[in-house]
C-alpha cells in the first residue's frame, strides 16, 4: 500500500524539471537529495553520496523511509529552483555532462555544482584566465610508457606546449630524494658556477589550440581521468594520450582548452553568435571501434583497424592508442560524390561478414563490421557527416588533407591502403 509521502513525492517527480535527472537529464529519476531538494538518477545519487551527508543527503523515493519535513523541503525546492541556484554563473564555455557521458565529466559536474559551488562564486572558475600550468602523464609516442610532462596552456598564444619536468615529483623519485639529489649537485659543482651550461627550455611539443580537438578516453586509455589530444602535424593527425591522479586537476584542463578555444573564436568571428561559435568547441568522437578493411586492389585482404571518426575525419590506426593514424578520410558532403552503399551479399571476410562501402571522389573504401548492430551505428554516423554542410573548417582540413596527399614524395600517402 502507498502512504501519503510516498504519494507526493511521485506527483512531485511528474512534475516538469523533476521527471529528468537535475545533474545528468536521465529520465525518470528515483532518487533525491532532500536536503538540496533534488530528484536524480542512481548513477548521479552514487556521487552525490560520495560527497558526504553534510553536502547532500540522498534517499530512494520508495524504498526508505520519508518524513514530512523531508517531502515539504522536495515540495519547496524542486529541481528548476536547484538549478536557477546552483547552476546560475555557469560559463558558456563548460561541458554540461548528459546521461552517456563519462563517469568524471559527470563527478565533476556535481562537486562543482554542490560542493566547490563554482558556478555561484566565478571567481572559483580557474579554468577562465586563458592560461593554465601543470604536470599530466603523458604517453610516449613510440611506446606505451606514461611519463611525467609539464604542460603549459597559453590563450594568447594560442598554444599548448609540453616539456621535461623541470620541478615537481615524478613517480620514479620522491620529492625528498629530488631534494637530496640536487643538494649533492650543488656540492659537487660548487666554485664551477662560471661554466655552467644554461639548460634547455625548448618545449617537446607545441600544439595549436585552434586547431585541436580534446576528448575523455578513459576505455581507450584504461586510466578514469584521462584525456586524448587530437591535433594536425605536418598535415598529418597526431594523437596525444595523457591523465592525472586527480580527477579535478584532468576536468579543470578539459575545461580550460574548452575557454580559451571559445575565446579565440570570439576574436575571429567577432559577429558569430556565441550559441553558433560554442558548436565548434572540441567534441567527442562521432564513433569508435574495429573494422575490417581491403586496400586499394579488390584482390587485397582484409585488415583489421581501429576507427575513429572525429567530425569530418575517419582515421584508421593498427591498435587504438596510436600516436598517428594508419590513413585519413575526408568525409565530403553528399553533393559532392560521397555516400554509403549497403551490401548483404558478402565481402569474403570470414570475421566480419556485415559489409558496406564509403564512396569518396578519390576512391571506393569496402568496409566490414563484426555484427548488424556495429556496422548500423557506423552507417548512422557517417551518413550524418555526409548530410552535414561544410564549414569553413572543414574545408581547412580538408585542404590540408589534399595537399599532404598529392605533395608527399613517399609511396605510402594518407589516402593509401595501409
């Protein structure tokens, strides 16, 4: 039998605001924080719990135990009152998380909101000043070892140059050990001050931040707080796999490229709408995961390799954590030549048997997934990008992708069958 609390708090959460998620927009959440007066899905309750009863106090709305004071508050509050509060100052810039996205976009989202309570005090917003210093865990581009590296994010610039730690504790030596080393350094090198070599300060790498894309990659990289660089490199994409310990340290980061490339769009496109500039801030990956595919000769056999499309992008790779992809795929608009064609006949591929073609003015890509379902999420991504109009963009990308095509003097380009 349902009593009466049990009651109003399920016409409470029909009511509009209150029948999605206040954090993530899960539908039909049964869960609350009625100290904060909220209704949230499980997953987002999980975190708030995380937090401590002193910042959220949570309840299932059937299953404990409710008093009339608790329902009044829920009664009171409500999550477009909750949100109108806690959401109040946030920048154009942030990644507001939904229901899908990963599990530290999400945390990060609510200890802004609830416990730093970053967007009702800006001045705790630290990724909004367009320059940012620290040391991420990088992964080296020949092999899979994450070293430590010091990034430095500079919006005027329009950089984000990493080098050698040149301070700082790394995994391999505390910093006391640090300490003693270089005091032994100093000792030994004393009264040779006059012939000391100045070190070098040269970044390892300078990436522009117009023009990169940054993404969460915590299956890809196996680590909760990671993310991956995507950049171009002599007209070719580099990727760039990097995390931190700390999850906060990982989002602020996220954030703060987010800033500063909306930032610098502002200064480009000064009579752009903001809502049309925030578009083009970096995205997800439309899609990722294994295909198979045949080279360029309908005699070649099929490879399997690891997809990503970013945007208009479809790069191929040998395993995913690749610093450069195998080749790159412009993917057109429809008007120009390009379209997916479907194929139920077979492809001679024993491991993958759901076949379908990428048709491009410079060539025709055969294409294989394992299932029906794989294969139907790629055709509704690509086709997606097919449809899509050109932005001036992606014709730049596309340029670049021509230009290193029909300039390189290797026999392998880009566009080959690798």
């Amino acid at each position: 039998m349902v009593d009466h609390n049990e009651r109003l708090l399920q016409e409470l959460q029909t009511k509009s605001g209150n029948n999605v998620c206040a954090d993530c927009g899960a539908d039909d959440p049964d869960w609350a924080s009625y100290n904060l007066g909220i209704f949230i899905c499980m997953r987002c309750a999980s975190i708030h719990r995380g937090m401590g009863a002193h910042i959220s106090k949570v309840k299932h709305l059937k299953l404990d135990r409710w008093e009339d004071s608790q329902v009044q508050r829920m009664r009171d509050i409500g999550n477009i009152v909750a949100r109108n509060k806690y959401e109040e100052r946030v920048p154009p810039c942030y990644r507001r998380p939904t229901k899908n996205d990963p599990q530290v976009l999400i945390e990060q989202w609510i200890r802004a909101k609830y416990e730093r309570e970053e967007f009702c005090h800006p001045e705790r917003q630290s990724y909004l000043s367009g320059t940012m210093e620290g040391f991420l865990m990088k992964r080296g581009k020949e092999d899979n070892r994450y070293q430590l590296r010091k990034f430095v994010l500079n919006e005027s610039e329009d950089t984000l140059k990493y080098h050698h730690p040149s301070d700082g504790c790394s995994r391999s030596a505390s910093c006391l050990d640090q300490f003693f080393s270089r005091l032994r350094d100093r000792i030994k090198n004393f009264g040779r001050s006059r012939y000391h070599v100045k070190e070098n300060k040269e970044p390892k790498g300078i990436l522009k931040l117009s023009e990169l894309n940054v993404a969460f990659a915590p299956s890809k990289i196996g680590q909760m707080n990671s993310m991956q660089l995507t950049f171009m490199k002599d007209g070719t994409t580099r990727h760039i796999y990097v995390y931190h310990e700390d999850p906060e340290v990982i989002n602020c980061w996220y954030m703060a490229i987010r800033c500063a490339k909306l930032h610098l769009l502002q200064v480009a496109f000064p009579s752009t709408p903001q809502s049309d500039l925030i578009l083009r801030l970096p995205k997800d990956f439309a899609r990722e995961g294994w295909l198979w595919k045949t080279g360029p000769r309908s005699s070649d056999a099929h490879r399997r390799r690891w997809f990503t499309l970013d945007q208009r992008k479809l790069m191929y790779h040998d395993e995913p954590l690749d610093a450069y992809p195998k080749g790159e795929i412009f993917i057109g608009h429809e008007s120009n030549g390009y379209c997916i064609k479907v194929s139920n006949t077979g492809n001679g591929c024993k491991e993958a048997r759901f076949s379908f073609q990428l048709v491009t003015p410079e060539r025709t890509y055969c294409l294989a997934a394992i299932s029906h379902e794989e294969r139907a999420g790629w055709l509704v991504v690509l086709q997606q990008a097919i449809k899509r109009p050109l932005s001036p963009q992606d014709s730049t990308i596309e340029a670049t992708l021509v230009r290193k095509r029909t300039t390189s003097n290797s026999t392998m380009s880009i566009f080959s069958g690798r």
